[in-house]
C-alpha cells in the first residue's frame, strides 16, 4: 500500500495526504512518488495519516516546501497529529512552515474571503 495520496483543489492546490510510516525507511520512495505529481497551485500536505515523523520526514518537508517556494507556489501544512507536531515545534520549524488545522482552513487561507 502507498502512502501518498494526491488531489487537486481546482487549480487552487495539490492536496497529498500522507500516510505512516513517513521515516528513514520510506522517505526516498516517498519522495520519489512525490515528484511524480505535478505541481498545480499551492501545496498542502495533509499529515492526519501520520502519527511518527522523524528527521528525514522533516527533510522531506523542508525540500517540499523549497520545491514550492522554487515555482512560487505556498506550501502549507495541516492536520498534524501530536507526534509530528511536537518533533516541528523541537526544531522550532512552527515558525518556518503555515500550519492549519484542516484542509478546508488551509484552503481557505489561500484565497481569504
């Protein structure tokens, strides 16, 4: 089983819905499935699946969010369980990266009413 998922929000956003285990172990599939899907708006990567993340899972983050920043495109977060919110909060990566609490409050910061 994969674990990625992807949608489109329009053409608003990429929604990819990962799913555990997101670690030392899968992150290089991970990333190579990553890249196969094309880039339409922002990206939102939806991390409810995941409730173990460690250091190469935030790598995988930060290269995800430097591919977005590279084509001008938002990179946002959201759903994070406490696991991998407490490992980002650690790094004090927070800071360094949108997070939301759902998907639909991602979206909508993309396009404020």
């Amino acid at each position: 089983m994969s674990n990625l998922c992807y949608r489109y929000e329009q053409d608003r956003a990429t929604i990819l819905q990962l799913r555990d285990p997101v670690n030392a172990a899968t992150v290089a599939q991970l990333r190579a499935q990553i890249n196969l899907v094309p880039l339409r708006g922002a990206m939102i990567v939806d991390l409810s699946g995941v409730s173990f993340l460690d250091s190469m899972g935030i790598g995988l983050l930060i290269g995800l969010q430097k591919r977005c920043y590279s084509q001008g495109q938002r990179f946002l977060l959201c759903e994070i369980r406490s696991q991998p919110l407490g490992v980002l909060q650690l790094c004090s990566l927070e800071r360094v990266f949108s997070i939301y609490g759902s998907c639909q409050q991602a979206l909508d910061a993309l396009c404020p009413p």
